[in-house]
C-alpha cells in the first residue's frame, strides 16, 4: 500500500471567503495558508497537521459538485450532529435521503471509527 492516510484534498468552491468563513467559524478548522493571486486557501484538519483541505476558488459555472467526509465519533454523530447542523443553519440529509433525517452511521470491520456521511 502507498499511504496510510490522505494527507491532503482539495476541492473547488464558488466563493473563497465565504467558504473560508464556513470552514474556519462553522466547522472550526486551523487556517493555514491563502494565496490571494492564485484564489486558494489551506485549512489543517484534525491535530497535529496531518491532513489538509485546499479551496479554489472556481469561475466556471460548470465546475463539478463533489463530496469529502470528516471523520467524527460515533458519540458526536448519534447525539449532537442534528443539534450543530440545525444550530449552525445547515440543511442536511442522510445517505439514502430517509424522511427521517436521521444520521446515518457506517461502520466497516476494517475501521476502528464509524463514519459519519450526512449531506449538508
């Protein structure tokens, strides 16, 4: 195997300051680097500076939506996710779009942590 872990990804938004105030006051990621010229900003995620998460900015209107996950607690998932979606004025939904809009937790053997997916 190459790696153990993803070390960095980036991702395209359409707005780089307000993405910017999503990750840094909502979610609470370390800010880490933004490069005015080239439209790009650098979050640290988790401790010890062992992930990263770049956003360019994009103006293309066509550019593709795609999806990354956080790994959170099982304890997190089941018992405060809906209250800090809901708090923080953020629509979400479960994997297989339920009625319920419950939280959805994955498991896998391989994994020592559930997984949490929930669409914002």
């Amino acid at each position: 195997m190459i790696g153990s872990a993803i070390y960095e990804t980036h991702i395209h938004v359409a707005n780089l300051e307000r993405s910017i105030q999503f990750y840094r006051d909502i979610l609470q990621l370390e800010f880490c680097h933004l490069d005015e010229q080239r439209r790009i900003a650098f979050f640290w995620v988790g401790t010890g500076k062992q992930s990263m998460l770049g956003l360019w900015e994009s103006t293309d209107p066509g550019f593709e939506k795609r999806h990354f996950a956080f790994k959170a607690s099982e304890a997190f998932i089941v018992n405060e996710s809906i209250d800090f979606f809901t708090r923080n004025n953020m629509a979400y939904y479960n994997f297989l779009k339920a009625d319920d809009r419950q939280p959805m937790v994955f498991a896998c053997p391989s994994l020592t942590e559930p997984r949490m997916k929930l669409w914002a």
